[in-house]
C-alpha cells in the first residue's frame, strides 16, 4: 500500500498542539545551516585576485546583479540579497529531496511564506511610488467596474507563485514515490531477486522531477519576484 | 510522530517560514554580499586609480613632449640665426679683405708706374748725355776745329729739343 504523506511532525513546541515542529522546519534549518557553510566558504579569505571559488561567489553576486538590473531597473540592487536568498533557499530546499531529506519546497507553508513576503514588498513599492491614495486608486482602473478583478489579481498573485512552486515540486514526490512503488510491484511480480527496475529508472526521473524541476522552479519564482516588484516600483 | 495533511495552510508553520527566511535573508547578505560588493568596491577603486595615473601620466608626457618640441623648435632658430650672423659675418669681412687687397694693388701699380716713369726718365737724360758727348767727339773728329766742347753740348742739346 503506498502513502504519499505531508511532512512529519517532529514534537510539539512547549506541548503546544499548535505549534508544531515539522519535518520542513526541521530540513529548512539544514539547508540554512548549509547555505551559512557555503557562503563562509566562499567568502573566506577573499583576496584582490580572485581564485576560483571567490570568482564564483562575485559571479553569482553580478549574475543577480545584472538580472536585477535587467527586470527591475537601475537602483535596484538592494533587492539582490533577498533574490539570492530565494534562490538558494529554492534550490537547495528542493534539492534537499536528492539527499533523502523531504523537499523543504514541498510543503505549501514554505512557498507561501515566499510568496506573502513578495507580495508584501509588491504592496509596498506600489504605495511608496504612488503614495496610498494613489495604490487605492490603482484597483478602480481602468474602470470602477474593474475593481474586484484587480484586488482579485492581487491576491492571486502570491496564490498562484506559492502553488505553482509547490505544485511542481509535491507533484514531483508524488510521481517518485507512486513510481517507485510501482517498480518494485513489478520486479515482486516478476520474481526477481534483486529489485532491478527500482535501480535505475528512479535515478532518471529524478533527474527531471529533483534536479530540473528544482532548478527551474527556483529560477521562475526568482524571475517572477523580480518582474512584480519591479513593475511595482512604476 | 503522525504527519501533517499533504496540502495544509498554518499560520505557525508560515511564520516560521518567514522567521527562517529573515534569517537566511541575514546570512546571504552579510556573508555573501557585503564581502563580495567590499572586494568589487575595491577593486573598481583601483582599477579607477590606476586608470587616473595613467591619465596623469600621459598628460605629463604630453605636456614633456610640448616643452621639447619648443625647445628643439628654439634651438633651431638659434642655429639658423647664429649660420645667419656668421654668414653676414663672413661676407662683410671678404669684401673688406677684397677691398684692401683691390687698394694695395692699385698704390702697387702706382708705385710701379712712378718708378718705372722715373727710370725711363733716367735712362732718357742718360742718352742724351751719350748722345751729346758722342756728337761732340765725331765733330771733333770730322771738322778738326777747335770748339769748345761747351758750346758743342748747348747746340747740340738745342737740336734735340728742337728734334723733339
């Protein structure tokens, strides 16, 4: 019988029921404590001439850099520590899955809290640039009429990048784990003595499912955050 | 240990979301920007440095080859003058020298030309000195007369004048 379950809960912070401490909690602190060790490492002993690992510490640091720039024009740049943030958090939160932890990525709570903090700073930029007034009047545009369209639009906008992000990731786990169960059916009904469908065909689909699917989702809801904001700030 | 539902929306489980975020948010930027911009920084201020020097240098070498290109333009005048002067120089002294030889050769002439007047006045009073006592003797010798040699000279230094 196979099961495709949510994180697990761990304990319960002081005994509360409601404030649990769950499996993605548990594997977002590892990829923290993963993403500090990476960047103390390559930070450490930066020097005027760049060996590899400084060059690829300023490399990632122009690349977003230079997307910043690019999506969400000049003066921008103080944007570039949260987009890195996400990146890495995406990325090596669903990549976390090749190391037999559960995709931080696959829990909708974690997106979503990605997704609040954007549309926050979409808000944010919008009143800032067109003062408060002005962000209100924003809804009744084009026409009066539009008005419940555009604060549904608003809304929509974390919806749809916390889901999208999620959707693809838990589809991914969902499709590994039924996958594998399968191959394992068939290599129990074929009588085989070492469980040989299960060996490689798994590693190919996780190459999409884990690895591209990760990698791509990490760099949508990136591109994504940039394009709001940036149109925000018009 | 039970699992949470596979799609579940909790207010805690976001927040700690957002908690961990802030925090990773922290790391990113202060253990990976703020070094990486710090080298950036510096190394554009060197670049721009460095770029400022040459400039510098440049413009001395430019303004160094400005000074030569006087100087050598200077010193060339100079020369020329000096050819110039010399030249002048040495022009008026040859045709002073010329001018001194052309004098000392006209008083030569002169000179020679006063001697040689003389000497051939000389000679011409020689001769007729000769000339007189000759005429005297072979008158003597012809007529046999007892004249006066005196009296022969006088007439005969009348002929000649009257001969011319």
């Amino acid at each position: 019988m196979v099961e495709v379950n949510g994180p697990k809960v761990y304990t319960y912070l002081f005994g509360n029921k409601a404030l649990p401490i769950t499996e993605t909690m548990v594997n977002y602190w590892i990829v923290m404590v993963f993403i500090l060790l990476l960047c103390l490492f390559l930070t450490s002993k930066m020097e005027k001439i760049p060996k590899a690992k400084q060059a690829v510490a300023e490399k990632i640091v122009m690349i977003v850099d230079g997307l910043v720039d690019q999506n969400m024009g000049k003066n921008c740049r103080q944007y570039s520590p949260f987009i890195v943030t996400l990146m890495f958090s995406s990325v090596f939160g669903s990549l976390a899955s090749m190391f037999t932890l559960r995709s931080v990525t696959g829990d909708l709570n974690t997106t979503l809290g990605w997704a609040l903090i954007v549309s926050g700073m979409i808000i944010y930029n919008k009143i800032k640039t067109n003062g408060f007034v002005g962000f209100l009047k924003g809804f009744t545009e084009p026409i009066w009429i539009m008005t419940p369209l555009n604060i549904l639009s608003e809304v929509s906008t974390p919806v749809s990048m916390s889901f999208r992000h999620f959707g693809n990731i838990a589809g991914g786990l969902v499709i590994s784990t039924l996958m594998l169960s399968a191959l394992s059916a068939l290599s129990s009904a074929l009588n085989l003595p070492i469980p040989l469908f299960q060996l490689g065909i798994p590693g190919v689909t996780g190459l999409y499912f884990d690895l591209f699917s990760a990698c791509i989702q990490a760099f949508i809801f990136s591109m994504l955050t940039m394009a709001y904001v940036g149109s925000a700030k018009e | 240990m039970g699992f949470q539902e596979f799609v579940n929306i909790g207010g805690w489980e976001v927040f700690v979301t957002l908690f961990n975020t802030l925090i990773t948010f922290l790391i990113v930027k202060i253990l990976l920007f703020k070094p990486v911009r710090k080298v950036l920084a510096a190394r554009a201020e060197e670049v721009k440095a460095m770029y400022d020097e040459a400039e510098a240098d440049r413009n001395e070498a430019e303004a160094m080859k400005k000074d030569y290109t006087e100087s050598i333009a200077n010193a060339k005048q100079k020369a020329n003058e000096i050819t110039q002067s010399a030249t002048r120089r040495a022009t008026v002294r040859s045709e002073e020298i010329l001018a001194e030889a052309n004098r000392q050769v006209q008083d030569m002439k002169k000179r020679a030309e006063q001697s040689i007047e003389q000497e051939r006045k000389k000679a011409i009073n020689e001769i007729k000195d000769e000339i007189a006592s000759l005429s005297v003797m072979i008158a003597s010798k012809v007529v046999e007369k007892d004249i006066k040699e005196d009296d022969h000279k006088r007439m005969i230094e009348d002929f000649i004048d009257k001969v011319g």
